[in-house]
C-alpha cells in the first residue's frame, strides 16, 4: 500500500512530527506485522527519529546544525540554499520502522520527524506499508 502525506512546515529550519500521520497510514493499512517504509521527495528535506519527551532535544539538534552547516560559506550553488542540501543528505532521506501488531515499533522515548532544512514550505513525504 502506497500513501502520500502533505505537510506544511512553519520555520526555515523544523523537525515537524509526522508520527500521528505514519501511525495513522498503518492503522489504515490494516497491516499488523511488516514494514513501514517513509520516504521524503525532496533535496533540501529529510526524515530522522529522535527525541518525542524534550522540545528542547529539536532545538538543539537544530541549533547546532546550522552551527555545523553555516546558512552562508561562499557555497557556489546559485539557488542559494545549499546548506539545506548539505543538512538534508546528512540526515538522509528515508526511515524504514518495523510494524508490530498494527503499530511501529518505537522506542518510549523515539517519534519521527519530518527535518525541513529550507522552510517555511508546503511538502509531502510517501509511506509504503508492507505486509510480511
Ligand atoms: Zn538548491
């Protein structure tokens, strides 16, 4: 089963949760063990799981990201963006998570995000659920 999602993220640089959206893909799946795979059709966007308890845990990861990958370095990329190029590699471009008994299997403290490297913007991600 095939899903796309629509995500309209707020800040130039955001991890937006998306794991109500993927829970929810799942449970519409009807799968109750396989694979969840999600998958972000952009260049300067990304997936990653990290931290659901702290907020402050994303505004670190933020934060020193854009220490790490500076906004401006005389990049040549003329569209001017190429941090978020840089930042979106880094972090890749899919997430696979196991399904167990009609939910991802998550640690307590682990959620997805969407990683918006060049925001605000409207964007999407896919969700390929299998079954097996
Ligand atoms: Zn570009």
């Amino acid at each position: 089963m095939f899903y796309e999602h629509q995500v309209q993220t707020n800040k130039r640089v955001e991890l937006y949760n998306i794991t109500t959206q993927v829970k929810s893909t799942i449970k519409d799946s009807g799968v109750k063990e396989g694979i969840c795979h999600i998958f972000v059709p952009h260049t300067t966007a990304a997936v990653t799981i990290n931290e659901n308890a702290d907020p402050a845990v994303k505004g670190d990861i933020t934060n020193e990201m854009n220490k790490v990958i500076p906004f401006s370095d005389n990049y040549q990329h003329a569209e001017g963006n190429s941090a978020a190029h840089i930042k979106a590699s880094l972090f890749g471009f899919s997430e696979t998570v196991i399904i167990k008994n009609g939910n991802p299997v998550l640690g307590t403290w682990q959620d997805i995000y969407f990683a918006e490297f060049d925001g605000p913007r409207r964007r999407r991600f896919v969700v390929k659920v299998i079954e097996g």
